[in-house]
C-alpha cells in the first residue's frame, strides 16, 4: 500500500472589490445630512434598511461626494435622502416626501417608487462612479 502525502488545500483568490465614487448633484441646499443605503438585495431595495448586509450612513449634507471601498462586485441599489433637518428620517406631508430623495440609475418618479430595475447597477471590480440627483417633491 502506498501511502500519500496530505497536501493542503491551495486557497483560492479573493475576488477583486470595488469602490464606488458616488456624487450627488441638485442638492436645494447643504444643509442637514445625506442618508444613505446600499443593498445587493436589489428586488427589496425600498427595505434597505432591514437588509443586514447593506452599507448605510450619513455624512454631512456639505460632501455631496461619498466614496465606498472595498466593495463587492455584482449588483446594487442606492436609495439616498437628504435628511435637511438631521432628524434621521424622509420627513413626509399627506405621504409626499418634504425633503430630498435619490436612486441609484436616477428613474423618471412618477407616481410612487420607482421599479428594482430602475434603480439597479452593476458594479464592477476596480473604480466605478455614479452620480445621484437629488428630487424634491415639496
């Protein structure tokens, strides 16, 4: 019987992440913060926030520029408000939104939100930028 040397498994190389340049354009003013959320659920896109693995923050209102590294590569959805009197949350009126919001792709808002293809991207690996407008209803 021969015997056979144990090799150990040869790892295999990790997949090459991503940043993300994401510059928001038509700010009403630079006040407040930007709240953000990135989710690869893009179907539940609108549930960001409950996603576990999503990216959410804020930075200050005054960057309009917000860099995410090492990221991975694949699908996404960016929602964004800008959260004017840093209460936290999209202030609304009758259910119409009085501060500003944002989607990843920038879909034409009609009459609610926009579809998960609207606002989903790929993300490649290396360096990508996508510029977010702001909308405001009120």
């Amino acid at each position: 019987m021969l015997a056979t040397a144990a090799t150990s498994p040869v790892p295999l190389p990790a997949p090459p992440l991503a940043t993300l340049r994401v510059d928001v354009e038509g700010l009403r003013d630079r006040k407040g913060q930007l709240l953000f959320c990135l989710t690869r659920q893009t179907k539940d896109f609108l549930s960001c926030d409950k996603d576990p693995t999503a990216i959410h923050g804020s930075v200050a209102a005054e960057k309009a520029a917000i860099n995410f590294e090492n990221m991975a590569p694949g699908e996404w959805a960016l929602l964004m408000i800008h959260d004017s009197n840093g209460n936290g949350k999209l202030d609304k009126r009758f259910g119409i939104p009085r501060e500003g919001f944002g989607f990843s792709g920038n879909p034409v808002i009609r009459f609610g939100p926009p579809s998960a293809g609207a606002v989903r991207f790929v993300l490649p690996s290396g360096t990508s930028e996508q510029r977010l407008k702001m909308r405001y209803i009120l």
